[in-house]
C-alpha cells in the first residue's frame, strides 16, 4: 500500500495534511493538523473565529423533517414578519421592509443539518439562519431565484429556523426543509468561505525551484472566486517564490492579479469548478522560461489547459515561508471547501508518483462520469436555477468528476453521445452514470418523429459507445428517468407517458427491449420522486414547472447513485 511519506524518502522539504480522520457527524473547530512529512511543518491556527470546522458531505438524513408545515399548505406555524404572507402553498413578500420568515425547531447544539430552500425572486436577497441563542447562518445571501442548500451546525440556544429577507426581498418560498445529517463522507477541514484560515510556520523550500502540491478537496460552486492554498505571503507586491492556487474564470483576476509585480496565480478553470470532489496536483517549476510553462495542473489524470497571472519568478527559486489553506490577504478569494488531503513536496513527482499520490489523497473515492440533462446538471430554466444550484454529483461524497460531468441542460441523447466522444481523460474513469432521454421524449414522441423503441434503441448506442470507450474494470450504470407526466403531456400528439413508462422499463432490464451492457440499474428515487400519478411530487420541484427536481429531490437521485458506488466498492460508506 502506497505510504505518502516514502516521497521524502531523500529528506524532501514539504508536508503531508491528512484531514480525513475527523468525527462524524462533526462539530469540533481545527486548532492543528500535524504534519505526517517528519518535517514539523503542521498547520495550526490560533484565532477561534478563523479556525475550520470538522466536516463532510452528507450522506445519510434522518427520515423526520424538523420543520413545521414546510410546504407552506396552510397559513400555520410560521411567524410572518412585516409584507409576508402565506397562502396557495407559498410564502410571499412584497418589496418595503426588512423582515423575517420564522418557524420553531427543535435542534441539538453541535449537530449538522441539511437545509434545502426553494424559493423565487424578483428583487433583493435572502439567507437563512438558525436563530435563538447565537445565530448560525447560511455562506451566502441568496439574490436569484433557486433551490439551494446550506449545511448549518447548531449551537447552544437555537429554537428557531429563520428566512432572513432584507427590504427590497420580493418572491416567494414554496419549501423549507431540516434534516439532521446522522452520516458524512468525503470528512475534512470545512472552510466556511468567509475567514477561516490555516497556515504553517515556515516552511524551507529554499533549496528547489521546482515544487509539487497534492490534494483532495469538495468544493461548492457558491463561490466563483477560491483560493485553495498559498505559498508565501501573496501580496499586491512582488514576493519572490511566492504563488497562489485558486479556482477562477479564465477571464477573471483579482485585484492583485493585473499588476505585472504580482507572484503568479494559477487558475483552475471554471468547467472545473462547480460544486463537487476534486484531486488537484499542481506543479510548480521556476526552472522553465515563461510564467504559463512554470505551472501545470492535472485533474482525473489529466493536465489541463489552466491559466496564469502574474510575472514570471526570477527569484533563485522557492523560499523560507509559510503555507496556508485558503486565501491570506484578499477576501474577494476566500475559501469555501473541504480539505481532505494535502500534500507539499519540494520536486517534481515522476507518473508513477502522481499516480500513487493522486490516488492516495482520494483514497475511498472514485472518478466517475455523469451523462445527463437538466435533472442532473446546471440548468438556466426560466426563473432559474442558478450556478449555486447543486448537481446530482455535488452530493456524491468521495466521486470525482469535475470536466467528466458533462451533463447538460437540454440534451438529447444525441447531444451526450457526442459530448461523451469529445470527453478527454476517459482512462482515468472508474464508473459511468448515465441518466438521459426526457428531452427525446417529450421532443419525438411528443410529436410523433420517433417511437419509444427507437429512443431505447438510441439510449442502447450510447451505452454501446460508452461501454466500447471506457477503460477495463470501469462501471456502467444505466439510471431511470424521474417522472413527469404533466410536463411530457402539455401539448404533446403522441403518447408521451406511455413511451416513458416504455423507456423506465427498458432502463430496468425489463420489457421487450430491454437496455443491455450495464453493470448495474440505478432507479430507487423515481418511486420517491413521483406523486403516485406519475408527475414530479411538487415538494420535490423546484419552481413548479413539473420537471426539474429541487436540491432536495437531487439529493434522493445522488443517494441512490452513491448507494450502487458503495456495493461496487468504488467508494466506503463512512469515508
């Protein structure tokens, strides 16, 4: 079994962070993380309101929702604040006055809930706290009409679940849901993405111009802007050998990062960066001529096109400096993610290392693709869900996919066989999802150019193709469609729902033509999903258009996902 400390088998300068072995469900802050590298290099952090909490990505709810009347089906329960009201299964406001949405709940004070909110806007923001004794509130204030979650962990004196509306808040909430977290996986060091720090003391990288940086994180994609660690003291002014390793938009750059005096940063780019696992290895060499050759960065196995700013280090090399977990001097990059594995070396890695360590700060996870459309993936439907929006594999702890999610709103089951063909690092794959055919359909049943045989003849060539593609000893799992009868059948000439059922049958192994070349059938959340006429249940959508699923609802699908990922091994239970 590969030991990351035989890397500094030669007295290597660096660190390894292992932030894995944490309590679950977690509530304890991170004073220190030792070192594992005989270097004494731990990170630590002295300043209570910047320490990380213990955390992971939840894996298992309780069944009981602790909100009162959380679909709003009657006017009760809730304390309406000044301009809101409650009424035909919403709550609303109107634009004027600063005010709250409140119910009583009953939580304990170091648990982890999971708090799922569906709500429209039109105008101003939203965030949600727990309230009574000291407030614990949501990352972000919401300003666009979404299904978004935040994992909040309660503290002593909280009573109370509270939408917090500031004055010019005008929209409505039709679902507000608390679930305690009884299991985490993926657990790490939760940066809360406001000033939660870690650093090391010096750290003596004097004697390389070359470096190499390791590690496994979950990142959410309510912040477009992360660092996810620093090298020295990353000012406005040149500091030699330093650098910065965040996700951005390839067009972005920080307030820093347009000055040619600046150390470089490395953007990851933004295909990479919603919200999900990912294993980063970033390599540093001031050996070579120009600042986009001095770094690379590889993902699932791949290197991919990042991009620099900053000017090129003329500096000897690496200095005598500190290390840090998220960002030290500019709060616009401030970082909201899960460390799970961290590691620091003062080289170059060979493939046969990165290999070995890329698999080993990802260790009980797998990398797996998503084919899909706009129940699985990003999606800008009208009233939209926006980028915050959770994908079915952000809830997947321990699954990496990154660019390999190629899920997209409004594709065919043409357009994914095409994305798929054009999926670069397709050798790196340990599993396949595949979740496609709504749009086919509601497009070509729905007005009579196709059969449902031929969508499941269409669905078989993709599999075929995936299956023909994928690496040895990578998973195929073919996945039902969620229902939507009511969506399919508004306007629709041909028998929509029928070539549903026809499809689902077909999906499950089952029927005349039935879906050949998988290694499992995922379909456990369409009965959880379905309001037993065959339509999205509505405490499941989103915004009431009958088929795109809440973060709630994407949940459910996710569990059923991970579920299949733990019989295969791919991914532990707990971890």
């Amino acid at each position: 079994m590969f030991n990351p400390l035989s890397l500094f088998a030669n007295g290597e300068q660096g660190i390894i962070a292992d932030f894995s072995g944490v309590v679950t469900p977690p509530s304890d802050k991170i004073t220190s993380q030792p070192d594992l590298s005989g270097n004494g290099n731990s990170f630590s952090q002295g300043t209570v309101v910047r320490q990380p909490y213990e955390g992971g990505v939840p894996t298992l709810l309780a069944d009981d929702d602790l909100v009162p009347n959380p679909r709003f089906s009657a006017d009760a329960d809730w304390v309406k604040g000044t301009g809101w009201t409650i009424s035909g299964g919403v709550a609303a406001k109107t634009a004027g006055v600063a005010s709250n949405l409140s119910a009583s709940i009953d939580v304990d004070a170091g648990s982890t809930y999971m708090v799922f909110v569906n709500m429209t806007r039109t105008a101003g923001t939203v965030s949600v706290r727990f309230s009574g004794g000291t407030n614990v509130t949501g990352a972000s204030s919401k300003n666009a009409s979404a299904s978004f979650t935040e994992i909040l962990i309660a503290v002593s004196g909280n009573n109370t679940i509270e939408i917090v509306a500031d004055a010019a808040y005008a929209g409505t909430i039709s679902a507000v849901s608390v679930r305690l977290v009884t299991a985490m996986a993926f657990r790490g060091a939760r940066f809360d993405g406001f000033d939660n720090l870690l650093n090391t003391s010096n750290v003596d990288l004097s004697s390389s111009r070359k470096m190499t940086i390791a590690m496994s994180i979950w990142k959410d994609a309510q912040v477009t802007f992360t660092s996810l660690s620093e090298v020295g003291q990353y000012t406005a002014l040149s500091t030699a050998g330093s650098v910065r390793l965040r996700f951005e938009a390839l067009d972005a750059r920080d307030a820093t990062g347009a000055q040619t005096t600046t150390p470089p940063a490395v953007e990851v780019p933004t295909g990479e960066a919603g919200s999900r696992t990912h294993t980063i290895i970033a390599e540093v060499d001031y050996t070579q001529p120009s600042v986009d050759d001095q770094f690379s960065i590889r993902m699932r196995g791949v290197t991919l096109a990042s991009s620099t700013s900053g000017s090129v280090n003329e500096a000897p090399g690496l200095t005598n400096q500190p290390v840090s977990v998220a960002a030290t001097n500019n709060a616009l990059l401030d970082t909201r993610i899960i460390m799970h594995k961290f590691v620091l070396i003062d080289r170059l890695l060979t493939p046969v290392e990165k290999d070995a360590i890329g698999r080993w700060v990802n260790a009980h996870g797998c990398v797996a693709a998503a084919l899909g459309d706009s129940t699985t993936a990003f999606n800008s439907i009208p009233g939209g869900l926006p980028s915050s929006t959770w994908t079915v594999p952000a809830f997947i702890a321990g699954m990496e996919s990154g660019g390999a999610n190629i899920a997209r709103a409004g594709d065919r089951i043409s357009d994914q066989l095409a994305d798929w063909s054009a999926l670069t690092g397709k050798q790196a794959l340990q599993a396949v999802f595949v979740q496609i055919g709504l749009n086919d359909i509601n497009t070509y049943v729905g007005n009579e150019t196709k059969t449902a045989v031929e969508i499941i003849g269409d669905l078989q060539d993709l599999i075929d193709t995936v299956n023909a593609d994928k690496p040895v000893g990578c998973k195929t799992y073919v996945c039902q469609l969620t229902p939507c009868r009511a969506w399919l059948e508004a306007g629709a000439s041909g028998d929509v729902y029928q070539a549903w059922l026809d499809v689902n049958e077909a999906i499950a192994g089952v029927g005349a033509n039935p879906i050949t070349g998988v290694d499992a059938r995922i379909g456990s959340y369409v009965a959880a999903l379905n309001d037993g006429s065959g339509n999205l249940n509505p405490i499941y959508d989103h915004n009431n258009d009958g088929v795109h699923p809440s973060n709630e609802g994407r949940w459910i699908i996710a569990s059923a996902w991970r579920a299949q990922l733990v019989v295969d091994g791919l991914v532990a239970e707990g971890s």
